[in-house]
C-alpha cells in the first residue's frame, strides 16, 4: 500500500472529524492498526488541528499591506496560478476544516453532558440526604412519642415569669432512667452571647442544680432536647445565660418555670 498516497488524499483528516460511514470508519481503523505510520499522522493531525483552531488569526490585507511601500521603479511580477487542479492540497484543507469544526462541537457537546452529569449528581446526592435526613427525624418523633406517651412519664409545665409571662416550655421527665426531655418551643431564640440554662430546683431550702446549656437551641427545629436529670427535682426552671453558662442562676432572667406534681 502506498501509505504516502493515502496520507495525501484527506481522509484521516475526514476519519478524525467524524465524517466517515461506518464501515469507512472501520477501514481507516484497521489500516491504523496495521501501518503505524498512518496512526502517527493521525495523531499530529489531531494535534495540530487544536493547535490551529486555539491560535487561528487571519493576515491583514496580504500583499495589499507592503504595496504602498513599494517604489514605483519596483518591477512587480504577477504569478498565474497553475492551471492544473491540486484535488490533493483541497482536498486536505477542507478536511482540515471539518475536522476543526467536528472536534469544536464534539468538545462543547462533552463539556455540556459533564456539567449535566455533575448537575445530576449532585442533585441525586442532595436528595439522597434529604430522604436519609427524612428517614432520621422520622425515627426520632417516633421514639419521643413514644417517650413522652408512657405513662410513667412526669409531665412539669413550665409557665412564663415576671417580664417573660409569655414563654413557656415543657418537661418530660423519666425517672426510671433519669431523663428528662425540654420542649422550648415557647422561649424565643438566644441573642448571640447568650444561651438558653436548665435548672433542677429543689423548693426547701430553695437549690439550684445546673443540668446544662442547650447551646444549639437557635438551630435545632423541633425545640426538644434530651438532658439527663439524676436529681430528685422538685422543680425545674429556665433562665437565659452568657454563653458557657453561670454557676448559679441569673434571676432577672427566668424565664420560665414549673413545679413537679407528686403524682406522675
């Protein structure tokens, strides 16, 4: 096979494009496969088309430029084009130029189809956590329910005081495995450097026993939180603290607070 012929003739450069049949295309393969040197020019038309299509920039106005520039004594010589037809060189150029266009539009489809495939992705992950999440909280309200549904459960209401006669909250406790459970769905959310402190109370002499800061209280979306509570309680009080919490409680700032009936 005359692969210099072949070479000449333009249709590696159609092969590269993509503007080959099926069964064009599976001829060009085979005789890659079988002359390296057709695999080598392949791979330098590949290069230099990308080459080409990134740094093209046409010459301005050719031989018009340099005329003015020329002295009038200057004997100008017109070259005639040859009358014969190079099928060849034409043929090479216009492959060329498919192929520019052919790997343009194949690189914007593949750039288009990853960012749609990332897109996906990370749509399907984004949904993924939210059924998992979902899932979650779906598990969690079950299990308080079922908490604060036993009929062991000591129920201690928690009514607003003084300037805060507004908020409310509600405890839940266990005793059996010395939990208690804090719905503050009625306390307003902390100002920053405060945090929202839990106390254990007991009434005779009046003691204050710290069960806590509830420090993700502003981000938390149900408002219910588990502390555990080993004290025999016979009161439990809410007040608003600097963050990190006080040692005992700020009294201006109680805002809620509930007495334990005897009876469960």
């Amino acid at each position: 096979m005359d692969t210099k012929a072949y070479i000449e003739s333009g249709i590696l450069e159609l092969y590269v494009a993509g503007r080959l049949t099926e069964q064009e295309n599976q001829e060009v393969y085979a005789l890659l496969k079988q002359y390296p040197e057709l695999l080598q020019e392949v791979l330098e038309i590949e290069g230099a088309v990308v080459k080409l299509t990134a740094a093209v920039s046409p010459r301005a106005n050719g031989f018009n430029a340099i005329r003015p520039q020329l002295t009038n004594d200057t004997k100008i010589v017109e070259l005639q084009p040859k009358k014969k037809n190079n099928w060849i060189a034409y043929t090479g150029w216009a492959a060329s130029i498919l192929l520019a266009g052919g790997l343009l539009w194949t690189l914007n489809q593949k750039t288009d189809l990853e960012q749609q495939l990332q897109t996906a992705d990370t749509e399907n992950l984004y949904l993924e956590t939210q059924i998992e999440d979902a899932r979650t909280d779906l598990a969690a309200t079950k299990n308080l329910l079922n908490v604060i549904r036993d009929k062991d459960i000591i129920t201690v209401p928690l009514g607003g005081q003084g300037d805060y006669a507004s908020s409310f909250a509600k405890v839940y406790w266990n005793k059996a495995d010395n939990t208690i459970y804090v719905d503050g769905e009625g306390l307003p959310n902390a100002p920053d450097g405060k945090v929202w402190q839990v106390w254990s109370l007991t009434l005779n002499p009046l003691t204050p026993t710290s069960l806590g800061t509830i420090d993700d209280f502003n981000t938390d979306d149900n408002k219910i939180f588990t502390i555990a509570n080993a004290n025999e309680s016979q009161a439990f009080g809410i007040t608003l603290e600097p963050e990190g919490g006080s040692e005992s409680p700020t009294m201006e700032q109680l805002y809620t607070l509930g007495v334990v009936n005897a009876t469960p």
